[in-house]
C-alpha cells in the first residue's frame, strides 16, 4: 500500500511540539501512537486535503497492515520526510530495506534448519 504523505515545516513542528522531541528522535519510535501521528500530520487524502483525524490514521494503518509490516511502515514515514528535507538526505531508505530483507531470509533459513 502506497501513501501519499507529504511533510512541511509547520507538520514537523507540529509533531515535535507535541512529542517535545527533535523529529529525528520521532522516527526512532514505532509506538502505533507515533505512527498515527505521523500519519495525522503528513498524509493527504483522497480529496488533497493535509492532514487526517486520529480515526482514519488508525484506519489507515489497519489498511496498511493487512498487506504490508509496521517496520515497512516507519520505513515508508522516514523516507517521506528525507525527501522533504526533515531528515538527511544521505540516509538510504533502500539500503535499509535490503538490509531488513536480508536478515529476515538469513534468520528464515537458519529456523528452517533447525
């Protein structure tokens, strides 16, 4: 599942005022509350409007993890708000997510020979 999240400056600060934390401390935390909130402030609904109710960022992570991992998720967040500036640029979302694939095939296997 794709989502359309887009941050600015007044998002951000909206979800660190609220966190009392440096956005960068935000995506170290995979707290379903913190995955709605940054569902809440960065998404734009099917109508291009900013910004959803707590109700359909709940419903928008139900949605999303019926196909799709919170971890991919969180994923999906950061690389958001790398493109729109918020985080660095040099962190490699991609890398990460082979990284991730990676160990869980590695720890697959191992379980599979047990």
């Amino acid at each position: 599942m794709e989502l359309n999240l887009k941050y600015n400056a007044t998002k951000v600060d909206e979800i660190e005022q609220m966190r009392k934390v440096p956005i960068e401390n935000c995506v170290s935390d995979s707290s379903i509350s913190m995955l709605s909130l940054f569902i809440q402030k960065g998404l734009i609904d099917e109508n291009g409007v900013h910004g959803v109710s707590k109700n359909v960022a709940m419903n928008v992570i139900d949605d999303y993890l019926k196909d799709g991992e919170k971890d991919d998720l969180l994923l999906d967040i950061t690389e958001a708000l790398i493109k729109d500036g918020f985080l660095s640029r040099r962190l490699d979302v991609e890398k990460i997510r082979a990284m991730k694939n990676k160990r869980l095939t590695e720890a697959q296997e191992k379980m599979e020979n047990l």
